[in-house]
C-alpha cells in the first residue's frame, strides 16, 4: 500500500489537469486490486485503452468467467472476449524466452488513480490507469461518475455523489486517505 495522501497535479496531452496518486506496482499489489475492480465492481467500470485518437469503453455484460495470472500476465476472461496485461515479471516460453528489455517494456512500470480536472479546476471524471515501461498505456478503468446515468451514457441532471462510493474505497485502501475528500465533490457539472 501506498503512503501518499496528496496527488501529484499533472497536464495530459489535451491539456487537461490531473490529479494522479500513485499505487503500488508490484504483481501481488496490481492483482489483488484488478481482482477487485474486476470481480466485485465489474458492474460499475468501464475499461479500455484511451490513448490519442482511441478511447474504447468497454462495459462487462455479465461478471468474468476467469481472472488469473500466467508469466506475469493477468487474463480476464468474459467468455470469448478476453484481454491481458502484464503486470509482473514476464519470462516467455523456455523455446522463446522474452528479451529482458521487452520484458521491462511490457511490464507495468507506473499504476495510478486519478482525477481528471475540467477547465475550472474542478474533478469531473475518476479512475484508474496503468502504464507499461515505456509510457504507454496499458489501460484505463473509469470508475463511477456522479455526473453520468450509471450507463454512463448521459449527464445526470443532478450528481449523485453516492456514485464516488468506490473512489472512496480505493483512495483510502490505495493511498491511505482519511475518507472522502470534499474537493472531488465540488464540480457543478460534467463537462468533457
């Protein structure tokens, strides 16, 4: 677990700030929090890379049908669609084993919550991204939107705030916050 309390503000590409709190990296620490977002939350999220020119939101119909990790890579299976990322140490096959240099490449080398800041300054949207070791991201779980249907499909004409429920709890098991904190509750209203 992470001892960091107060985010580091950074800029996105777009401009936009972001209030990033770093977690912990390790294979046992990433799993143990993919399991939960994934076999606990897998209602509430919406997963996908989001990277310039792409964003994919995707929405789980129904909970996985496996979650496991092999040489370094978590799979999370829903039936046929499936994905995986490597978030630890990635050896590859005896016959073909994986350069160190690859390996370090795919390997998560940066996890982070985040809170995206619309053009005032205040949080309208929350998640969760992973980076490999060369930058890149590998994913992006966007949690519950207390502006958004819980479709996320529209903007709610009044936020629920009941909806930062799992912020909360990661924030606070992640980075040992002491509860919510009144600033994310202080947008008017969504704005992209």
């Amino acid at each position: 677990m992470s001892t960091l309390t107060a985010p580091e503000r950074v800029t996105d590409p777009d401009g936009h700030l972001v209030d990033v709190f770093p977690v912990p990296r390790d294979e046992v620490s990433l799993e143990r929090l993919l399991r939960d977002l994934f076999e606990k939350h897998w209602r509430d999220i919406t997963f996908g890379p989001i990277i310039q020119g792409a964003a994919w939101e995707i929405r789980a119909s129904h909970e996985p049908t496996f979650v496991g990790t092999l040489d370094g890579y978590l799979t999370v299976a829903f039936g046929l669609s499936h994905f995986h990322l490597c978030i630890g140490p990635t050896r590859g096959p005896r016959h073909d084993p994986t350069p160190p240099d690859l390996a370090r490449h795919r390997r998560t080398a940066r996890a982070e919550l985040y809170r995206r800041l619309d053009r005032s300054g205040a949080p309208v949207s929350w998640g969760l991204r992973l980076f490999n070791g060369e930058g890149e991201q590998q994913v992006t779980i966007l949690l519950p939107n207390p502006f958004l249907s819980p479709d996320g499909d529209k903007a709610m004409p009044e936020p629920d705030w009941s909806r930062l429920d799992l912020w909360d709890e990661l924030r606070a098991r992640w980075t040992s916050a002491g509860g919510p904190d009144p600033f994310d509750r202080s947008a008017r209203r969504f704005t992209h």
